[in-house]
C-alpha cells in the first residue's frame, strides 16, 4: 500500500507541471546535470524513503550513487566528505567510502547520545579493505521531522587515490506526524493526521463551527530562502468515516490567502481508511504569495476546509490506469430517502476527452459496512454525454458509502471507488448551501488532470520519496 501512495502520489505531482522533473522537500528524487569531474562526465542522482524503525518512529535512508554519464554506470572508489544542518546548526560531519559508487545512509532516530556511523557489510569486509557504502546514522538530532540540508564533497572517484574536487547542496525532509482528534456531533471522535515534510508544526487544532483545520510552520519568507527552495508539502490524512470533512474540492489558505486549486491534490487509493489531502507549494507560488503580503512575519499559517462549491464531474482513474472515469450526481447533497440521478463516462486517459467504445462495467454503492445499497451489471452507451442511472437511498441510513466501478471491459484490475456520505437532513431554517460541505463527494474535477507519458515515471518515483536537491558550483 506503501507503493500505491508514491505511485499516486507521483503521478499527482507530475500530472500538475508541465515537463518531468524531480521535486523536493517531501516528495521525489532528482539526477542532477551532468558535469565534468577531472576526466569524467558525472552526474549524482539522490534520493530518500522512509522505512519503520518501530510502532512509533520512522527513519530515513538516504540513496545516492555518482554515475558516468556515457557509460551509464556507477564510478567506484568514490568518498564522500558529508556535512549536515538542521536550519543553520550543524548537527554531523562525516567521511563515507563506497568502493561501488553507491551509497546507502540509513538516518535512525535515537533517545540520547551523539550521532554515531557504523558502516555495515561484516567483519570480513573490514579485513580486507572494503567499503560497502552503506552506513547507520544514529542521533538524538533525527527524532525530530523537518528539513535537513546536507553539503556533499565529492573527493575522489574512480580510484581512491584519485582526489577531485566537486561539491553539492541537498536536502531531505524527514516527516514529522501530528495527530489532531475530531469530535464531531454526527460522526463521532475521529483523529485526522497531519504530515509536515518541511518543518516542524504546532498550533494544529480544528474549528468545529467553520470546519477548518489550521496549523502553523516556521518559514523564511526572504528572497534569498524562496530561492532555494523547491516545494513545501503538507499532508492531511482524514477518516473516511469522517464524513463533515469529505467535500468536491478544498479551499485552503496561507496567511489568510487563499491558494489555487491546482495546488491542493487528493489520493483516494493509498489508504484503505483515510483520503489524502496533499497541500504542494512550489517556488513560484510562494513567490506570488511572498508578493500578496506586507509583513509576513516568519512563519507560514495554513488553513483548510471543506469548500461550498461543487466540483462536478469528479474523476478517477482505474487502479491499472487504463480508463479514467467522470462521476457526477444530482443531488449534491445526499440524503437518506432521495432518489439520486448518477453520470458518469469511461474515458481513454491517453487521448484528451474521448469517451472509449462500449465496455462492460460493474456499478455498485455500498454502505460503510459493505452493504449493497445499489448494484447494476451493464454496457456504456455510445454517447458522448455518458451514462444515467437513478439509485433510491434507504430511509434509515447515514454515513459513508462507497461507489464503486469494477470489472470495466472484463478486467479485475480496471477499477477504481469514490466515497462520500449520506448526511442528515439539514436543520430547519439552513439552506442548501450551508450544508453541502457536509455531504459533496469527494475528488474535485481535475486533480488528476493529466497521465500520457507518466506511468514509467511515476513508477520511477515510487520508490523515492522527500528530496530536494540543487547543483552547486565546483
């Protein structure tokens, strides 16, 4: 399920710029430029994913490898003099050796104590002389999440006794967890969690009246931070059971400005009871918003919550994303006792609005307990304005249901499932729009908006995670 979220997760990113690339603060890996070292055209390609230390503490390993641009291969006998900073403070300095070229440094959390490098690959290889590259760092310094920056000295490559001289600036970001509990009056105590990949939070509370969750990040609001910068991401996972907080679209804000839809995703694949809300800042956008402001102080304020507006048609694609599927309904709101008016449309993800021929698909709405509310086994219509279908909701329930599209042209892979709720009936006196938030599906329209090209990529990406990275000079 861990892959499915960098999968998706990749593919969101990718999906919302227009050229591949590789991001940073939270969220992938890069290969930098090539350039020449001594003889050599070089490149470093780096990257990170997390890995579970216990029940309660998550580490980080860091992978790099230097690599011969025309032969596409690993350059031996490479060391590495390693400097890292949490903020301005140094927090290690260290000398690594690989005689592969690939480096594997495993960030462990610890109580107490300094930071201690233990290279591993066993007595034989100390003995003979080898260095395996892969080497545990333990220190007080990783239990806490946030941005660390690292200075990389390339010293030699190729032989040992071959000294060069080339530096790099990188940095990962290592998650920091925060859980907020929810009690809502309908839905009972839930506990959405927030994931900082840039620095530490705090202020994390939410405002049952106007449903929105707020907390604050440290943050450097000079031109001199901006510009070295790649993209702050913030991570909102909420309760599928959590139905006041599942909506069409969000709003959300920083500093009290409220930031573009494009920059706000949903993943409703990784996580079997949560939907993620991934908040994805790039440079230029808090450079607008650096812009927006007069005094921004020193710290960033998010807010989000559930918009009032509609986002129809939502859109998926099926988990093997070989179609995309459009869903609408009217009602917005869905009430128990309605009768609801669905459409929807299997469209080719590779070719922009076109509906496929007519496949076979599996239609189902199920209840929080996998109930069958709904089911119809049927063909998709020929034409462009997609396919109705009316289902009576029961008079008795409310919560989470879940719409489901499986088996599409014959396929156990080709499937994918929206989920929302059935509110109450509003309180006399409340207009509809005072209650959408509450009972509106839950993908907005074009959150995934793109996928021609990405699939290899976003594979690619999967097995990265939290990375930023720049070239430095010489």
């Amino acid at each position: 399920m861990k892959q499915v979220h960098f999968l998706v997760l990749a593919i969101i990113v990718l999906a919302s710029v227009p050229a591949f690339r590789a991001y940073g603060d939270g969220l992938a890996f890069e290969t930098l430029p090539p350039s020449m070292i001594g003889t050599v055209n070089a490149t470093l390609s780096i990257g990170t994913s997390p890995f579970l230390v216990n029940n309660t503490q998550v580490g980080t390993q860091l992978n790099m490898v230097l690599m011969d641009v025309h032969t596409q291969q690993p350059i031996p006998d490479v060391t590495l003099d390693i400097s890292g900073f949490k903020g301005q403070t140094p927090v290690f300095a260290h000398i690594f050796k690989s005689d592969s070229g690939n480096f594997i440094l495993n960030f462990y959390p610890a109580t107490l104590g300094q930071t201690t490098f233990n290279e591993k690959g066993g007595i034989l290889s100390s003995l003979f002389g080898q260095d395996s590259g892969t080497y545990d760092v333990k220190g007080p310094v990783f239990k806490n999440g946030g941005l660390y920056r690292f200075k990389i000295e390339v010293m030699t490559m190729g032989a040992y006794d071959n000294q060069v001289s080339k530096s790099y600036d990188a940095g990962i970001s290592i998650p920091e967890y925060y859980n907020l509990t929810i009690n809502d009056p309908q839905y009972g105590k839930n506990q959405v969690q927030i994931i900082a990949y840039y620095d530490q939070l705090h202020g994390v509370r939410y405002d049952q009246a106007t449903k929105f969750i707020n907390f604050t990040m440290p943050f450097d609001w000079s031109q001199k931070n901006i510009g070295q910068l790649t993209v702050v991401h913030q991570e909102i996972r909420i309760p599928r059971t959590l139905g006041v907080l599942l909506a069409t679209k969000y709003d959300a804000y920083v500093n009290n400005l409220k930031i573009p839809d494009k920059l706000i995703s949903i993943d409703d694949y990784s996580l079997t009871s949560y939907r993620i809300v991934h908040l994805i800042l790039y440079r230029s956008d808090v450079q607008t918003l650096l812009s927006e402001q007069n005094n921004p102080g020193n710290v960033m304020d998010f807010a989000l919550h559930p918009s009032n507006e509609t986002g129809f048609p939502i859109v998926q694609f099926t988990k093997n994303a070989q179609y995309k599927v459009d869903l609408s309904w009217y009602p917005a709101v869905i009430l128990p006792g309605a009768t609801e008016r669905f459409n929807f449309r299997v469209v080719d993800p590779f070719t922009v609005n076109s509906t496929v021929p007519p496949i076979p698909y599996d239609f189902s709405v199920l209840s929080g307990g996998n109930r069958i509310i709904y089911h119809k086994t049927g063909r998709t219509a020929e034409s462009p304005s997609g396919n109705n279908l009316s289902v009576d909701f029961p008079s008795n329930y409310t919560g989470p249901i879940t719409i489901a599209f499986e088996n599409l042209n014959g396929s156990s892979f080709a499937s994918t499932e929206f989920q929302t709720t059935v509110s109450l009936p509003p309180a006399a006196g409340s207009s509809p729009r005072q209650v959408a938030g509450s009972a509106v599906p839950e993908f907005p329209g074009g959150s995934l908006v793109a996928l021609t090209g990405l699939a290899i990529l976003a594979i690619i990406l999967s097995q990265f995670q939290t990375i930023r990275t720049c070239r430095c000079n010489s």
